[in-house]
C-alpha cells in the first residue's frame, strides 16, 4: 500500500479542494492509503462519517503563512507542513504533497528530508507543454536562487533519470537555458555547466537554449537556476492564461460566432494542451523522499493532477533511481 501525506492547509482555498481532489484520486487507485495533515476538527467538518476508515488524519492546528519569520519555518513544529514533512522523512508515509508556502516548504524539506548523497542540492521540476504535445521538463524553478554550473550539470542529470524512468523517453533532449545559443553567451555557472554537459556521453545534450524556443518542442529538458526558472514559468502561465482569456473575449462578440463555431474542436486542443492546471504538481527532485508543490491557488483539480505526479514517482522508485545515479557519478 502506498502511503502519501497531503497537507490541506496553507494555501488560498478551503481544505475541501484537496479532500476532493484525493477522493477522485483514490477511485482510481486501491493501492492508495491517503494521509491528511491539518486542524483535525475543521477536517471532520468536511470528511463524510462513511469515509473516515479510508483515511488518516494528522492533526495540527497551526500553519505556515507568506508573513511568517522564514527562522519560525523550523522552530514552529505544530505546522501542517512541518508535521507532514516530519511524518515523510520518518519513514511512515511515501510522499508528501503540500501547496503551502514556497519559501517554507524548501525549507523545512531540505532540513528534515535532506538531499540524496551525492546531490548538491534539490530543485523543484515540473512538466511544461509544447507545441508538439510531448512536453518538457522545467527545472529548478525556484528552489535555489544561486547555482554552479556543477549544480545545473546535477540538476540535468537527474531529470534525464526521470524522463527515461517516468516518461520513456530513450534518449531526452537536453538544453541549458541562456540568453543565446552562442558559446560565449552568459554567466560563468552556464559556461562550466556547458563543458560538464558537452563531456558526458550518456545525456544527449543540445546546447543553449533561448526562452523563445522552450514551448515548441527543441527539448525534452530545460535546465537553468532557480531564479530564472520561476521567472520563466510565471512569464508562460500568465502569457497562456491571456491568450485563453483574449480568445473567450473575442469568441463572444457575435461577428465571431461562425468562426467559433467551425473552430470549437481547435478551440478546445489549444486549451486543453496548454491549460498548466493540468500539470501542476512540481518535483522537488533530489530529495531522499519523493515530495511534490503544488500552486499555493490550487484547487480540486491541480491537487488531482499533483497526486498523479507524485504516485508515478513513488510507484517507479524514482528515489532510489536517482541515488543509484549519484552514486555512480560520484
């Protein structure tokens, strides 16, 4: 039985959204024992009578909030992601999920669970749409703002681990992203993560990566630090949700009824394609317990889409994958 932790408190919404969301989920999977962390009293509130054996509760009564002293992530141990985290790295559950403060959740992740040996850090990853519908894999997005070009080269390897492992892809495209795809181009921690690239056979690297090409299909792997990575994720969530919403705009004006019509069936691919709540879980990948982010406005459904992510990795051992790795390129 695989046991994942979720944490219904701490972001925008009720704790119904993820009760939800985990309700769903467990009708498609048996094999799922769900965990929830939060105030015990306002989740029986929302858990029918008739569910309560299906589920476990832990129960804690405070949470982390945007405002919060980043020293009280640590010292504050009556938290739900404190005590959902703890609970993970104590080996009672195999994953946790949270849509809780970012800032927070690095922390308290990277101090209770820690990093594979071998690994100099953890990096939030997520699944990016493309034009070619085979999407890519972003990574850090913000789980470290300053990075070596060893750590880029690490963070490269550990997401061709995991498209092989989880996406079955043979051989993923890798791309470093820059402000050019000349040599030249960028930083010193972009040069140094080139040369480690270009001198390992086994990642099929290819090259630097502009931002204008991410979504059309060049890569299957996106690497960069952890500050350009967030500014890259919230530019494409926000440029994709304006599209979508020009399009209801001008779809609604009668002198485009026709075209609407004969155009529903693309209408509907472009968004379902590019809709990112349907891929909103983030990996923290390089941790030794598999833990997921999911957006702190997330509701029923990108919790759904999150638990997806978080159940494949578990049930594939990406863990253990990635430390069999480290190990190797020690």
């Amino acid at each position: 039985m695989i046991r994942i932790v979720v944490d219904v408190m701490g972001f925008d919404y009720d704790p119904i959204e993820a009760i939800t969301a985990c309700r769903h989920f467990k009708k498609f999977h048996d094999d799922v024992k769900i965990i929830f962390v939060g105030d015990k009293s306002e989740l029986l509130k929302r858990i029918l009578e008739s569910e309560l054996d299906q589920y476990e509760i832990i129960d804690a009564k405070d949470v982390v909030t945007c405002s919060d002293n980043p020293i009280s992530y640590l010292r504050n141990k009556e938290t739900s992601l404190f005590k959902g985290m703890k609970f993970v790295a104590d080996d009672q559950a195999d994953g946790f999920l949270s849509a809780g403060t970012t800032a927070a959740f690095v922390t308290i992740a990277n101090s209770l669970i820690g990093t594979i040996d071998g690994i100099n850090k953890a990096a939030f990853m997520s699944y990016i749409p493309t034009t070619d519908c085979r999407g890519l894999m972003l990574l850090d997005e913000g789980a470290n703002l300053n990075c070596t070009g060893q750590d880029l080269y690490q963070f490269a390897q550990m997401a061709n681990a995991y498209c092989r492992v989880l996406r079955n892809i043979e051989q993923p495209r890798v791309g470093l992203i820059n402000i050019g795809t000349e040599e030249y181009k960028g930083f010193d921690f972009h040069h140094e993560a080139n040369t480690y690239l270009r001198a390992d056979s086994t990642i099929n690297y290819q090259g630097f990566l502009e931002t204008r090409n991410i979504i059309n299909g060049t890569v299957d792997i996106a690497v960069c630090d952890g500050y350009t990575g967030n500014i890259v994720l919230k530019t494409l969530e926000g440029a994709l949700k304006s599209i979508n919403d020009l399009l209801k705009i001008q779809f609604k004006k009668p002198v485009n009824w026709l075209g609407a019509a004969t155009s529903l069936n693309v209408i509907k691919t472009l968004k379902n394609t590019f809709n990112y709540k349907n891929y909103a879980g983030a990996f923290v990948i390089g941790l030794k317990k598999n833990v997921v982010k999911t957006h702190g406005d997330a509701k029923a459904h990108e919790f759904f889409s999150a638990l997806g992510m978080l159940y494949d990795a578990i049930k594939l051992q990406l863990v253990d994958v990635i430390a069999d790795l480290a190990q190797k390129t020690k």
